[in-house]
C-alpha cells in the first residue's frame, strides 16, 4: 500500500507567526513518518495582492529555510517552490473554464482582502482558490493540513475535482464504476493550534497583514522582542486564567499557547493557571515560547549561513514534484479533450 499524500503550502508573504507554524506547519512535520508528504512555497498565490519583486524573491526563499528549520526533512519530503513547476498554472486555467464565478464571489478571505483593496482588487484574488485548488489535485493529495480558515477553500477544491471535472469528464470502467480524473482531498484540521488569535485582539486571528506587529509574535523575533510582545499584550483585570470564557477571548487564547508551547496541555495548564496573576503568568508564556522557538531558529541560522543548501534541496524537490505534476496534467488535458503533444 503506497502512504497517503499530503500537500500543504504557505505564502511566502511577510514573516511566519506562531498561527501559521502551530496551525499548519508543526502539523506537517509529524505527517512526514506516516504520509508520502509535499510542502510547497505558494510564490504565485503572494501576488494577487500587490507586492515587491525583490522582497518576493528574498520572502521565497525564507519561507522554504523555515519549513527545513521546522523539521521538514527534505529526505523524507518533497519541499519546493510553486512557480518552479509550470504546471500549477497551467491546471489552474483549465480548473477555471469550469468553475461559476459565484463559487468563488462568496470565499469569505475573497470578501475580507477586497475590502482592503478597493477597486484594485486582481482577478488573481478572485482566482486564488483555484489556483490553490490546482495545487491540491495536481498531487492527487488524499489531505491537506491547514488552519481552520482554509476549510472553505478546500471544500471548493473538493467541488471543482468531483462535481466540475469528475461527473463531467469522467470515463467509467468495464462494471460501469467511475474512473475519476482527480482525486477528491480531504482537509486535516488538528484542533490544537488551528486558530491563533492575535496578541492585541482575541477576537481576530494572528496574520501576517495586520499592521501591528505587537499583534503577531514571529518565528524569528529574538527572545528580547518576544517577551516584550507578551508583556504588552492585551489581557483583562480578571485574576486567574481559564478556557472557553467567552468574555474572555486574549484569556483563552494565551493559555492556549502556553498548553502547547510548553507542551504541558490543556488540562495542566488550566489548573496550573486557575488562580494565577498575569504578573505571574506572563513571563511564563515567554519562557515557554522561546524555549519553543530556539531550535527552530537556530536551524534557521545554520541553513542562512550555507544558500547553496537550500537551492539543493529546492531543485531536488522542483523535479519531484514536476513529475507527479506533470502525470496530473496530462491525464486532465486528456479527459478535455486536448491534442496530445506528439
Ligand atoms: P497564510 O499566513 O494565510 O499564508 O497561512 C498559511 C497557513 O497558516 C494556512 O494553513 C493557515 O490556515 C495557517 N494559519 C494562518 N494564520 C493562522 C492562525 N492565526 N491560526 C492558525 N493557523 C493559521
């Protein structure tokens, strides 16, 4: 039996914050045993909203040294950059001759960017769920690790395979049973970690766009930097620390990180804090986050120090991915009804 496939990928837009690597990336680390597992550098999902071609190039490359920092083990995993393998693109124009326009006008992340953008909003942020979506099918991934707010893309993703491309271009085999072109992913969502608020508001998520940095804590912030995050962040005059107190979002969220930061969980934490100060509680959350974060960010350093490296394993990787890719594109260009190229 082959091991199911995963495939995952991050933008490479702005730092990576404690949301994107306890929400998604710490979670593919541990696939690597059991799955056959591909992690790509999403590089063409970053410009559907406007950006700088020399911090995209240098923001790729970071992205890609994290994951390895992480413990994405280039022996065991296919790490790659999208734009490497022409045929992301090329599957996402054929997805998107068969796709309604009002799947993609109710993605709720369509919703929220093109509000910042006015009437500058691409059709590229329009596209992006089936350029993801291509992503996806093109590896015949049986699950995709994300954070909670992906779920609606992967549903689309879902959708596309079965309903637009499988029932419609479909052929059966001699008992009748359908053979599918695309294979339908299931999304993996780990309820730990899936959703990391941010550190000034408990009631939205840690990301990358929110111009205040206070309100993220990233990958690579120095121990100074993150203690001084935590010592500002937004708390209330409540003494003792709980979950699921709905008055108290930051509450419920900073224990949430200190349970896995720590390693200690849930349910030892809650009692641990239960009548806890924050005076007191507080440098304990730092600690634990820069005890978190010190390997990964001294893998990170090793791996800056040697470029060669990472443009090794980026190109073992293209050529991985291109072949399983290529195979992908080729039976839905097929199933089309596209000349074969002779
Ligand atoms: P993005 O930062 O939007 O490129 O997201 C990259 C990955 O990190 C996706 O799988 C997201 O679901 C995940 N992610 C982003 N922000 C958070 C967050 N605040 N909490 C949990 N997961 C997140």
């Amino acid at each position: 039996m082959p091991r199911p496939r995963v495939l995952s990928g991050v933008q490479p837009t702005g730092a990576l914050h404690l949301g994107n690597w306890l929400g998604a990336i710490r979670n593919w680390v541990n696939l690597q045993d059991s799955h056959d597992t591909f992690f790509c550098v999403v590089d063409l999902h970053a410009i559907t909203v406007p950006h700088d071609p020399e911090q995209l190039a240098a923001d790729t490359r970071k992205t890609a040294a994290l994951y390895l920092a992480a413990g994405i083990d280039p022996s065991r995993s296919t790490v790659f950059v999208q734009s490497h393998v022409p045929a992301h693109s090329e599957l996402a124009w054929l997805l998107n001759c068969v796709t309604p326009l009002n799947w993609l006008e109710r993605m709720i992340q369509f919703k929220e960017k093109a509000i910042k953008q006015g009437d500058q909003v691409s059709v590229g942020l329009l596209d992006y769920p089936v350029l993801m979506a291509a992503d996806i099918l093109l590896y015949d991934a049986d699950l995709v690790p994300v954070g909670e707010d992906q779920k609606q893309h992967l549903e689309l993703a879902r959708d596309i395979a079965q309903q637009r491309i499988n029932a419609r271009f479909g052929q059966k085999d001699a008992d009748g049973e359908p053979i599918p072109v695309l294979k339908v992913p299931e999304p993996l969502i780990l309820k730990e970690g899936a959703r990391v608020m941010s550190l000034t508001d408990g009631r939205s998520k840690m990301s990358k766009s929110d111009p205040n940095e206070g309100s993220r804590i990233t990958l690579l912030d120095p121990p100074e930097l993150i203690t001084k995050k935590i010592k500002r962040a937004k708390t209330d005059p409540v003494m003792g620390l709980e979950f699921g107190n709905p008055e108290r979002p930051e509450t419920d969220n900073l224990l949430g990180l200190y349970a896995i930061l720590s390693g200690k969980g849930r349910e030892a934490v809650a009692a641990e804090c239960a009548a806890m100060g924050w005076g007191t509680f507080k440098p304990l959350l730092a600690e634990a986050a820069v005890e978190a974060l010190r390997p990964l960010q001294q893998r990170y350093a090793e791996l800056s120090a040697d470029p060669a490296e990472l443009d090794r394993v980026l190109a073992g990787g293209r050529e991985r991915a291109q072949s399983v890719a290529q195979a992908t594109l080729d039976r839905t260009r097929a199933a089309l009804g596209f000349l074969p190229v002779h």
